[in-house]
C-alpha cells in the first residue's frame, strides 16, 4: 500500500517544483461530499497534505470554472473519486480530461478510489 504523504515527500521531483496543491479532489458532489469527501479532505488536511476541494456545486450546462482548470494545472496530483453517478456529471468529466492531460504532459499523479461502484461499472460507461 502506498502512503500518500510518502509519495508527496518522498518524490524529489515534486521538491523541486512549485505548486500551490498537492492533491485537486475531483468527485460527484451529490453521491460523496457530504460523507467520504468530507473525510478525506479531513484527514489529507490533518496530514499536511494542501488540497483544493470546490465546495460549490456547477449548474448543468455551466462551462467549467477557470479556477477548477487552474487548479488542476497547479496540482502535484489528483484523486478521481468514482460513484454510481459519476458520468453523469458532464463537469466531472470536463475536469477528468484535463486532470488526464495534465497526467501525460507534466508527471501529474492520479489516484483512483472507487466509491460503492465497481471499476468494471465505470468501464463500460
């Protein structure tokens, strides 16, 4: 099992950069943020570990906000919680695409939960 507070000190070339996160939460609000995000955020702030979790809900049919795409950018790495209704969420998946962008063009790390859904759910969505 990796620790993630091993990962983030333990990675030199993220001692040498500079970001403002270490971890972006990308998550569906309505199925987790008031239960498992909440403590995960918890527990990642009470790890020392800076994370930028949007408390505020997107509209359906809003355009990603320029400060969750900035967010991303200036993130060391990213958690995908995936839940039941996960794809459906069009900005979930706006964001999913950047946070895979940013994973192939600068060493982004991205982390998978699978929060009461099985991987092979996802896979066929």
């Amino acid at each position: 099992m990796v620790v993630l507070t091993q990962l983030i000190q333990g990675s030199s070339s993220w001692s040498t950069s500079h970001h403002k996160y270490d971890i972006f939460l990308n998550f569906r609000g309505d199925d987790t943020r008031n239960s498992f995000i909440d403590h995960l955020h918890k527990a990642l702030l009470d790890a020392n570990i800076s994370t930028f979790l949007d408390d505020e809900e997107i509209e359906t049919g809003e355009d990603l906000k320029p400060e969750l795409e900035s967010a991303i950018k200036e993130s060391r790495a990213s958690i995908i919680v995936f839940s039941k209704n996960y794809a459906n969420s069009s900005w979930c998946l706006d964001e999913l695409v950047l946070i895979l962008k940013q994973h192939r063009t600068s060493n982004h790390i991205v982390i998978l939960i699978f929060y009461h859904v099985e991987p092979s759910h996802i896979r066929k969505q």
